[in-house]
C-alpha cells in the first residue's frame, strides 16, 4: 500500500486523515494486527502506527486485544501490543425490497450476519395495484422502516449507528439511487425514493446487479451473468471483473428480448411463464389431470414443478419449453458480451435443474460455441441481500472513514 506522502497530502491534516485511513483498510482487511504488521502493510513509521491506533480506540474503532506469542519463539522483552476492529462499532444493513417479499439482514463490519427477517407484502404494496399511486408508496417505505427496525431489533444492536443501508429493487437504478420513470408505474413502485426515506446513509440498487456480486465473490469467472427469474425477468452483469450499470442503471433490463423473442413475455420469469403456459396449453385443449384439478387462480411454479417430476406430459412441455427459452437468453449474452457463466439465481434455483438440462440441450442447435455454462446458484432465496452486505463491504473498505468517522 502507498504511504500518506504517496497519495498527495498536502497539510497535515490531510496527511493524519490519510494515515487513519490506511490503518483502518487495514484493519478491516484482516484481525488482529501488531504494529510491525502495520507498518509492512502501510509504509508507516512505528510512532505514526502507534499514534494513529490510540487515536481510532478513542473514536471505538479499534480495540486493543490480548496476542499470544508466536509458537515456538522464545518471548524477549515486552510483548508487542495487538489491535482489532471493534466490529461491533456500528452495524451493516441489507434490504431485499422484492415485489412480493421484503427480507433484511443485519450484519457486522466484517459482513458476518447478525439476524435475518423477513415478510410477505399484500397486495396493496406489490406494485399489482397502479391506482394506489402515493399512498401504496409510503406505505412500501413503511413497510421497509419497520423491517430494519425489526432485525436491528433481532440483531440486538439497537444501540449502534446504522452505518450503510444497501437496498434491492426489481428496478433499474441509477447512481442516485433513483428509478427511471419511463411509461412504466412499476419501477416507481419498486423504489419510492428509499434513499431519502431510509434513516443514515443509503444505497439503492438493482436486484439483479446485487446477486451477481454475491455470485461473482464466490464464482471462478469474472465474466458471468446472474438471471433472476421469479415472476419477473433482471439480469446482473459481470464483465472483465466489473459490474455493468448503464445509463440509468439499464444494463440487464430485458425487455429487448420481447422484440427478439416473439411473444411479448420478455420481462417474464420462470415463476410467471410456467404459470401462463400451462394455463394457456390447457386452454387450448391439452391435458392434465394434475394440472386440470387446480383451479386457475390457484396454480403456480411449484404445481408445474411437481408435475413435471412426476412425469406429467403437459408440465414437461412447459419446462422444456422454458429451458430452450433460457438457452436463447443464454447465447445473446454470451454472443454480445462474452459471458462464460450463467447463473439462475433466487428462490427458484433450487428447483431449476430439469430446466437447465434442455436448456444444455438446446445451446448447441441454437447458437455457435463457446456456449456459456448454465448452473443454478447455491446462494437460494439470499442471494439479493447477501449481494447487498458485498456492497456495502465494498464501500466501507474503499473509504472507511467517511462513513465511520467523518470528523476524525
């Protein structure tokens, strides 16, 4: 790492900023730590390390802790001095606004969870009713405001600083945290202005774009697409290692796909297209006598599902046709971005593979190699929030001290 004089410190007080700085990147980057260690790490003097220390335990951001001596070596003079991160200094909280569910994590500064709550919206919250307009939306906002209230609670942290919310919509976002309006009442409805509603400072982004940074922290690949595909169709991008956002955060949206596919089902996900296919082949005159006894409101993705692992004719239509649906989806990313790794992510992963199998299937008649990989997340239903805590890790890591001590 460079030193204080490296990054251009031009006063004093730009040079002691400076140095916290680079002590605390290096507290978060690992636990307990000597001075010597931090001096290897930040190019600092002992003194400068030191004072630098007494200076952030003071703020509660580090905390001296007990070290043990190296095994083996015989312990000469006084023992050196080990600090750590006050973990605890403030806490860490991620929003999966979803259209149907909300789901909230709290966590440490190092990301490691606290609590996880989570709750169903009626209809009145969903973005299914258009004409609730302004009332619908801060009722949504509400809703969230209790949510953080409840894990903060759960998580027995009500006492720390909320240091950085990170929400998830199913919406594109821009670096505002703003949705485009567009002709659609839907994006608004996703994200009714939660940065200026939410307490302490707040990001908003993408749901897609915030799985996909979950799935690149573990994946093998800096270039890989993660679709979320419930009831509704986003895509998060990851290419040459970078997330990609777009102008307005349009990277992903797929409605392109309504021109390319034919059938105005674009924004579609597996949730919805397995519902309306089946709904619509039974309408036409196939049978079922599975799918046939449930009643039209009723029937979901998980009765589809079923079916088709029973070997039910119609529903094995429906998750093949959906599998040469995700195959196409597939190869446009791989042909127009270099994608080599699609990954479904969500609820819905869990249940996905007899989908992947014709889509792997399918790749080679519809499209040229390299094919992308076609797999289904492991991360299940917390894939959003756990993109959120990576953002919010990432923030922190990069400027730790305008979020957690401005003023020091």
């Amino acid at each position: 790492m460079s030193t204080a004089q490296d990054r251009g410190a031009s006063s004093p007080q730009l040079m002691r900023r400076a140095n916290r700085q680079a002590l605390m990147q290096h507290a978060l980057r690992g636990e307990a730590f000597t001075a010597t260690d931090a001096m290897a790490a930040t190019g600092l003097t002992r003194a400068t390390v030191l004072g630098v220390c007494a200076d952030l335990e003071e703020a509660g951001l580090l905390h001296e802790v007990s070290g043990a001596p190296t095994a083996g070596a015989a312990q000469r003079g006084r023992p050196a001095r080990h600090f750590a991160l006050s973990e605890d200094a403030a806490v860490l909280l991620a929003v999966d606004a979803g259209q149907h569910t909300l789901t909230a994590r709290a966590a440490d500064l190092r990301g490691r969870e606290l609590a996880t709550v989570r709750t169903a919206l009626d209809g009145a919250l969903d973005g299914s009713d258009a004409e609730s307009g302004a009332a619908a939306a801060e009722l949504r906002v509400e809703a969230v405001r209790a949510l953080l209230d409840q894990v903060v609670e759960r998580a027995g942290a009500g006492d720390r600083p909320r240091l950085l919310t990170v929400v998830g919509v199913p919406a594109p976002v821009d670096a505002d945290g703003r949705s485009p309006v567009g002709d659609l009442s839907y994006w608004p409805a996703m994200n009714p202005g939660f940065v200026e509603a939410l307490e302490g400072t707040v990001v908003v982004e993408n749901d897609a774009n915030l799985a996909v940074l979950a799935e690149r922290a573990a994946a093998d690949s800096p270039h890989l697409a993660a679709l979320l595909m419930g009831e509704r169709f986003g895509t998060g991008l990851v290419v040459d290692g970078r997330l990609l956002r777009g102008a307005d955060g349009g990277a992903g949206e797929m409605r392109f796909l309504d021109d390319v596919l034919g059938d105005e089902r674009g924004a579609d996900g597996v949730a919805a297209l397995a519902r309306r296919w089946t709904l619509d082949a039974l309408a036409a005159g196939e049978t079922s006598p599975v799918l046939g006894a449930v009643p039209p409101d009723r029937l979901s993705a998980v009765d589809v599902f079923a079916a088709a692992r029973d070997g039910d004719p119609l529903a094995e239509a429906v998750l093949e046709r959906i599998g040469e649906r995700l195959a196409r989806i597939a190869s446009i990313l791989a042909s127009l971005l270099g994608v080599e790794l699609v990954l479904v992510a969500g609820a819905i992963a869990e249940a996905i593979e007899p989908v992947l199998i014709h889509a792997r299937s399918a790749l080679p008649r519809l499209a040229t190699p390299p094919h992308p990989r076609l797999e289904a997340s492991t991360l299940g239903r917390e894939v959003v929030v756990r993109g959120a805590i990576e953002l919010a890790l990432a923030r922190l890591h990069a400027d730790p001290l305008d979020l957690l001590a401005p003023d020091v």
